[in-house]
C-alpha cells in the first residue's frame, strides 16, 4: 500500500489529465498491475487508488510466478502496439484483455 508518497492519488490524476488536455498525448489508457495479491486488503486498497488516481483499470495477478509475469509482458507488448498502431487515427485501439 501506501510507502510514504509524497503526493497523494489526486495529483497523479491532475497529471493524467493535463497530458491530455494539453495534447501531449493524443490518446491514454492507463493500467494499475497489482502484482503478487495475496491480501484483501492490499487489493480493496488499490482498486481505491485506481479509482481515485484515475487510471483506466486495474489488474490483480495473485502470483509472481513466471507465467503470469510472461503474460504480463506479452499484454503490454501488445497494448503498446495496439497504441502504436492507432496513432494518428483519431480513433481508439482495439480493447486487449490480460
């Protein structure tokens, strides 16, 4: 959970909406990864600070073991791409799901 930030969920959101509104991106999807959950708490906490933080979803992986983490890399190499290729469109990506 929190480990002594120094800025609280509402600023992360600000920078998340001045990076669009200030057309420095031209489109976002942000995505909070909760690696390794294994407290409900832990996982009510972050869902909280999606919401509150602004992030597009949240994704909870209960295990660090080397297949989750390779599909977590293969899901970012594929929204990474998927942006890539909408870039300039107008329009948004395909959805992907993890």
């Amino acid at each position: 959970m929190d480990n002594a930030s120094r800025l609280p969920a509402k600023k992360v959101k600000e920078a998340f909406s001045k990076a669009v509104n200030s057309e420095a991106l031209e489109s976002i999807v942000s995505i909070l990864i909760g690696v390794n959950v294994q407290d409900r708490e832990v996982g009510r906490y972050l869902q909280k600070f999606q919401m509150e933080a602004g992030f597009t979803e949240y994704v909870e992986l209960h295990r660090a073991d080397a297949k989750t983490l390779a599909r977590l890399a293969e899901f970012v190499s594929q929204s990474i791409s998927a942006q890539s290729q909408a870039l300039g469109t107008g329009g948004s990506s395909h959805s992907l799901v993890f």
